[in-house]
C-alpha cells in the first residue's frame, strides 16, 4: 500500500486536524485508535489524508526529528511543540507524498499565520525550504540507529539482543504502512463471493495468505462503510495474524471456552464464526472496552456471556465450571503491530515491559487450574519480545508439572514470515502480510 496521495484538500482544515491528533497523542498520551472519532466525522478521502500525516509522523517521528534539528538555529520550546509538529507534518509530506513542495510549505505557513504563533511564520518557511534544498545531505547525515530506523532506541536494543538476524528487517517492517485486512465471516458470507462483490461494487481486488482461509487483504484500504455488507455482518478488519487464534485453539460442537482478555472481541467474533455452538465466557478487566464485544456480538450474531473483570482475580467472577479451551491474548507491548499502531514508539516506554511480563504470567498462572485436564490454551501476543513470548512460556513449563507444549501444525499456520525455533510460533511483520504476533498452544495432562 502507497503512503503517495496527490489530493490538496482545502475546504477541511486537514492538516490542523493532524496537527490536534499529535498534540493529543504526543501530550495527552493518548492512543491514535482512541483519536479515530476525529477523522471517522470526516470525508473518507479527508479522513484519509489526515490519518496518512497523523500516521505518518508519528511512524517517522525520531527520523523526522533527526532532520529538523540542524535545520533550526536554536530548539523550540516545550511550549512551542505545535510549531515542532507542524514542521514535522511538512517534512513528512516533503519526503513521503506527492503534494507539491510549494503546497507544503504554503500550507504549514498558512496554517502558523492563522495561529495565535504567528511569529514563527518566517521560520517554518525557511526550515521547510531549507529542507526541500539539502534534503539529500540532510538524509545522507543521518547517523544513529534511531535516527536512521525511526524507532526509539530501547526497541531497538531489544529487537537486536532478541532477534540478531532479523532486526533491521523487523525494523523497517514497521515503516510501511499495514494492510488493511478483512476477515469473511463464513456463516454470512464466502470468500469468492465477497471477493466478487468488492471487485463489482468497490473495483477493488484482494489477495489471500496461504493457509489463513477467512482472510482477505485489500489492495486499498477503505473505509468500512464503503465495503459491501459490513452492518450486515459479512465481515471484520482483522489482520491475518490476529485470524491464526480462533483457527489454532480450533472450536468444537459443545466447547465451553474462557476468553480471558476478550475485548473488543476480534477473536471472540472469530471463535463464533468457526463454531457457533460454543458456550463462551467473554471477560476483560475493561467495562468500556467489554461493550465493543457486545456491539460486536450484535452486528456479527453472536452472543457471549460478559464478564467485566480482572482474569487474575479468579474468585471475583469463576463459577467452579471448568473450561474445555482457553484463550489468553494478553496485554503486551504491541511490539508487533507497531506498523498498525506506529503511536506504540512514543506511548510505551522500556520499563513497561517487565510489569507487562508479571501481568501475563500472573494471568497465565491463575488461569491455567480453571482448564479441564485434556483442554487447551492458547496463549497469546502480539509482542515480538522474547520475554513477553516464548521466555514467558518456557518459564510457564518448566514450573507446571501438567502443562506440555503442544506442536502447532504447519497447515495451519502461514507459510512465510514464521519462526518456529524456542517455543511456541513467532509471526514477524511484513508489507502485505500479516502483523507479528505468537502464539503457543498449552495442552493439560489429563490424570
Ligand atoms: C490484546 S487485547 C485483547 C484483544 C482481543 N482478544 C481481540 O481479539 O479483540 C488485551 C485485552 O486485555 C485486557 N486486560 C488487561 N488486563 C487484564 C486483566 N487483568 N484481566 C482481563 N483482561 C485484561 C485489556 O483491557 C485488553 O482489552
């Protein structure tokens, strides 16, 4: 998919809106997916554009950083970092799109003029021309990792001490921007009929990943209420790696299954779809976030027993009935979806990672005894951390006397893009693929 679009939208004030998007997030701390609301009002082809800048600066933001600096005689002000924003937004647009040069840096001078900042006209304007000459030099100078991958550097480290061979690869993977992918929900729909219905009512086309049936990745992203039949229920956004959860835990007639960390219900949704005769506990520490399950749930046609709570408080909401299968897509890093959600490199920070790590062993251990012995769980990440994965699970084993690591089979899992060694399987992100996720299938010893 293109980060290149050439539309000069004037009526909407496009750019401002990106520019509160940053401010919001970079802050506020907030998450761009919590900010969606401000463009979902928009034309699709607006809210477009401002969540190609949003998105965009934000996924090159230590880069873009990096290049400003020896463009500005002396460092803005903390005060001032609308101003920063805004030349950031120009750079992005200079280095990654196709509207015009002139157009970029009329519009970022406009924009500062109609500010109450109107000081710094004259400076973005210089900054921005300056940049449009020395781009090259500017690109070429870059020196550190940070700089030159756009990344902060602890993720770097990180990713370099876990995976040596693949790093930069990982690395650049998060530049690109990430597919849109759909899940056919198979009760409603089928993929060669939806596949049809996209061509004829959308001219779009789609490509499927071997070995991840329901999935569809569109050639284009689009807005969902363009797509055929979505209040209808014929389909999710989910990415392909996400579709590996219901397809891996593989939901029989009659299961009774626990969805420790349910919401806003993508893999539950999924569950239903492969199995609708499942009785499923639906849980998850967030009230606000458990109601996407259910708005889910009505939209898709399916109905699962809420639970708002925390997974490890186990006396606080456990009826004593055992479960047949669990699913524990805990919370974590989001290392892996950081191409989807690239807001991820400036809202976590390194010491997240080990309170993360005791969450999930702490959910993973005291959901383990409310499993039938025989059952099956899956646990879950869309990390690309060692210790969030498959040192978490190593460590689960070697202190759960009947846990035993069950072999995911080839054939259903995608063909490239995997690692298998350690633990569990490890999904790395790649452009028109899928996000990186892991997963490892538990097995309880029956007797
Ligand atoms: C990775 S998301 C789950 C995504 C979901 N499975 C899906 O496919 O749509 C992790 C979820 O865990 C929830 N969570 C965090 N801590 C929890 C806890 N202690 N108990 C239950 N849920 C928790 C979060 O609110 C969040 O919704």
């Amino acid at each position: 998919m293109s980060n290149k679009q050439n539309h000069l939208p004037d009526n909407v004030p496009t750019r401002k809106i990106a520019l509160n998007i940053l401010l919001e997030v970079l802050q506020q701390g907030q998450s761009l997916s919590s900010l969606k609301h401000l463009t979902d009002k928009l034309e699709p082809r607006d809210g477009a554009f401002v969540r190609m800048l949003s998105f965009g600066v934000l996924r090159f933001y230590q880069q873009l950083q990096a290049l400003l600096k020896p463009l500005m005689k002396k460092p803005l002000k903390a005060k001032d970092l609308d101003i920063q924003l805004t030349m950031l937004i120009g750079l992005f647009q200079l280095m990654h799109t196709r509207v015009p040069d002139y157009a970029v840096v009329d519009a970022a001078v406009k924009q500062v003029r109609k500010s109450r900042k109107k000081w710094a006209a004259n400076m973005v304007n210089a900054v921005l021309r300056n940049f449009i000459r020395q781009q090259q030099a500017l690109v070429d100078g870059l020196k550190t990792d940070e700089a030159k991958f756009a990344h902060p550097q602890w993720i770097i480290d990180r990713l370099k001490q876990d995976w040596p061979q693949n790093w930069a690869a990982l690395l650049e993977a998060n530049l690109s921007p990430a597919p849109m992918t759909l899940r056919i929900n198979l009760q409603r729909s089928n993929v060669a009929d939806y596949l049809n219905a996209l061509q004829n009512e959308c001219e779009l086309t789609a490509e499927q990943l071997v070995n991840i049936p329901a999935a569809l990745i569109l050639s284009e992203a689009r807005d969902v209420r363009q797509l055929p039949g979505f209040s209808q229920g014929w389909f999710s956004v989910q990415d392909a790696g996400a579709q590996l959860a219901a397809q891996i835990l593989q939901p029989a007639a009659g299961d009774i299954i626990l969805d420790a960390c349910a919401a806003p219900g993508g893999k539950t949704a999924h569950l239903y779809e492969l199995q609708p005769d499942i009785k499923l506990t639906a849980l998850d520490v967030s009230e606000q976030r458990l109601q996407r399950v259910e708005e889910n749930g009505q939209r898709l046609g399916f109905k699962p027993q809420l639970i708002a709570a925390d997974a490890a408080d186990v006396d606080s909401w456990w009826d004593g009935k055992a479960f047949d299968k669990i699913l524990l897509d805990v919370p974590c890093s989001a290392s892996g979806v950081i191409r989807r959600h690239p807001d991820i490199k400036q809202l976590r920070r390194a010491d997240d990672i080990q309170a993360l790590v005791e969450l999930q062993r702490e959910i993973l251990l005291k959901s383990w005894p409310l499993l039938k012995p025989g059952g099956r769980l899956l646990y879950a990440t869309c990390s690309l951390f060692k210790a969030e994965n498959q040192q978490q699970i190593e460590w689960f084993l070697e202190n759960t006397q009947d846990a035993e690591l069950i072999e995911i089979p080839a054939g259903g899992l995608p063909q490239t893009h995997i690692e298998t060694s350690g633990a569990g399987v490890q999904l790395f992100p790649s452009s028109f693929s899928h996000d990186g996720f892991y997963y490892a299938l538990l097995g309880k010893k029956a007797g």
